[in-house]
C-alpha cells in the first residue's frame, strides 16, 4: 500500500514537472526581424526609383500547433519613416516571438501620414517616345522623361498571410535560431492600370524646378483613385 502511494506520488511530481517544462518550452522565444523590400521590376514606360512610408503600428496573430495562440500589437511612439528602394530590404525592427509550428500567421502594416511626410510617396520616371520632324522635315522618334511623383496622405493598411520560403503557411520557429520576416510592397501592381494615353494626358507641376507628374489626392485625381484602389493589394510577407 505504502509503495503504491509512493508511486502515485512519483507519476503525480513526474507529471507536473513535464507540464511545466512544457509550457515553458512553448514561452521561448526567438528574434524574428522585419524587413521591407520594393519590387525591382519596370514597366517598360515607368521605373519607380524610391519611396517613403510612415509606418504607425504592426499588428502579429499567429496560430500554433501547441503552446496557444500569439498575438500583440507594436504601437511606435512616432511614425517610423522608412525609405523604399528598389530590390533593397530595410530592417526595421526585431521581435521576440514564441517558438512553436505556426499554422498561419497574419500581419497587418498600417502606415499614417506624420507633418509634412505623406504616409506613402512614390518617385519615378514616366518615359515615352515623341515622333518631331526636323529641320529637313523628316520624321525623327525622340525620347522624353518626366518625373513622377505620388502621394498618399491618408493612413492605409496592408494585411498579409504570410508563408514560408517554400510557400506554404506553416512556418516554424525556434529558440535560438533567429529569423527574418521580409514584406514585399509591389508599387508597379498599384499603377498598373494607368496606360501611357493617361500618363502622357495628365497635368504637370513643377517641383524643384522640374516638370513632374503629380499624383494626390488634390491633383491628377483621377489617377491617384486608381493607384488608391489597389494599393493595398499584392503585399507579401515571407518568413526566412
């Protein structure tokens, strides 16, 4: 009898120091760092060159195997400005998250606009061909380039599901092994649908001393609702 009550005791100790060592396993953490990247990809007739953004909060939900789900929200304090440049990721801060097989993991962006930072501007190249006759009347095809300029100064959010490197929504983490979570913006997909009829129609400001394209909400209206319909489409976020 004594025996067998030693023995229930033993299971009983054995079993609460598993639990324990369980939840605190799921409770590790390892630094994930974000980064942001823009698509290095023209269209032919316009190259983005660079772009801002006023990142307000990140917003993480992550759903795991075991250990439950996580979830928190990073509010900065100000707007962090990031600058935007073709094929090169900007780290702009690192997290201490959960370790575990993560099912899905969402994360949404918001960025706002800070003084006189817009929460979103876009710099590029507008290039097109001109058909002027010279001076023996022939017809010569010449090459212009007007800057473009857009603007966004409202807040907007980017929501992504994001995946591994294989493309799959299981991502997995663990302590001590530190990771990279790389979000993609695709600008040339928010202006793809303006043709080159409307770019070559539009009105022109100047801006330093330059003819440039303006695109807000005050000019060129009509364009910047067609960038604003899709702007917040085509993100990625990829674990790494």
């Amino acid at each position: 009898m004594l025996y067998r009550f030693i023995k229930i005791c033993f299971l009983l100790v054995l079993f609460s120091v598993v639990f324990v060592s369980c939840g605190k396993k799921w409770k590790e953490t390892t630094k994930v760092g974000v980064s942001f990247v823009m698509t290095q990809n023209s269209t032919g007739m316009l190259t983005l060159t660079s772009g801002t953004m006023n990142i307000g909060e990140i917003d993480f939900s992550g759903n795991r195997k075991k250990g439950g789900d996580v979830s928190f929200l990073d509010v900065e304090p100000a707007p962090l400005l990031l600058n935007l440049r073709n094929g090169v990721a900007q780290s702009i801060d690192h997290y201490d998250i959960p370790q575990g097989e993560y099912t899905s993991i969402n994360i949404v962006v918001k960025t706002v606009p800070q003084n006189t930072s817009p929460a979103i501007s876009l710099s590029g190249i507008f290039t097109y061909t001109l058909t002027v006759a010279d001076d023996d009347s022939d017809s010569v095809v010449e090459s212009k380039n007007i800057p473009v300029l857009f603007e966004l100064n409202a807040g907007q959010s980017f929501s992504m599901n994001a995946t591994a490197t294989n493309g799959g929504s299981e991502i997995v983490l663990i302590s001590g092994t530190p990771a990279t979570c790389e979000i993609t913006l695709n600008p040339y997909y928010w202006l793809a649908t303006i043709t080159e009829k409307q770019f070559k129609n539009t009105d022109k400001y100047e801006v330093n001393g330059t003819e440039t394209i303006v695109i807000n909400e005050t000019e060129n209206e009509d364009l910047y609702a067609l960038i604003v319909a899709r702007i917040n489409q085509n993100a990625t976020a990829v674990f790494k």
